[in-house]
C-alpha cells in the first residue's frame, strides 16, 4: 500500500510521520507539531531542533534564566505532526550536558498520549547549560 511503513512490532504508519519534521515552540505552549521548552527549564529556555520527526529526534534544551528558576520537573513538551491514534508503547530518552560534564540526569517521559508527551527530568537544569535530548518512539 502506497505511503504506509510497517515497522518491526507490525505497526502501521503514514510516512508522513518519518518525513514531517517539528518545530520549536513558545515557552509552555503544547501546539501540534512543535516541542516547546517549560519554565521548569528557566524564566526564558529556548529549543533548538535538530531532525525531529513523530518517530524520532534529537533537539537541544538551553535552562536560560529570566525571570525564574529551574526546578526539578517537566522541561519539554512533544507534541506530534500527526497524533497517533494510540498512546505510542514506548518512548526512549537520552539526556545529556552539551556544555560541560555533568552528574547523570535522571529523564523519563511523563503524560504519553497519541498526541505526544512531556519529559521529565529528576534534578534541576543548570543555567546556561544546553542539553541534547534524543528520543524515539515506539508505536
């Protein structure tokens, strides 16, 4: 069938959700199709993309102060181009300093749905630190 993968699990997908790529977002907004950066992650934390689909990705977190603190908590918000029509099964992170080496940092995605899902980190970001999140789903 023309423009639908089958991945190893014998799940269906449009290869739209390969080839659409996600934009950065406002700070706390959850728009379809972006990932946006929490106030948890500073006053002002920005995103910069990498190559982010629905099905993978890899973006950078920048924890910027302005106005507010980090905190422990949601930093991100994914939210897909095109929701799936179920919770994906599984979502794998990778969290890491771009800047300086720093102690391991506990993430994990919180909130799954078929339109996207948050990221969770167990410590506070450090200010002016960028962090490389790389994820994938698992429909």
């Amino acid at each position: 069938m023309p423009g639908v993968d089958v991945d190893l699990y014998g799940h269906e997908s449009d290869n739209q959700q390969r080839i659409t790529q996600l934009t950065a977002g406002a700070v706390s907004t959850s728009a379809v199709g972006t990932i946006s950066p929490t106030t948890s992650a500073g006053g002002s934390p920005t995103v910069t993309i990498g190559d982010c689909t629905d099905k993978r990705g890899s973006f950078l977190l920048n924890a910027i102060t302005g106005g507010g603190a980090q905190a422990a908590g949601k930093v991100a918000l994914v939210r897909f181009v095109k929701p799936y029509s179920d919770p994906p099964a599984s979502i794998q992170l990778v969290m890491g300093n771009e800047t300086d080496t720093t102690a391991a940092i506990v993430i994990a995605p919180t909130l799954i749905t078929g339109d996207g899902f948050d990221i969770l980190v167990g410590t506070a970001l450090t200010t002016a630190k960028a962090y490389r999140i790389n994820y994938v789903v698992i429909p």
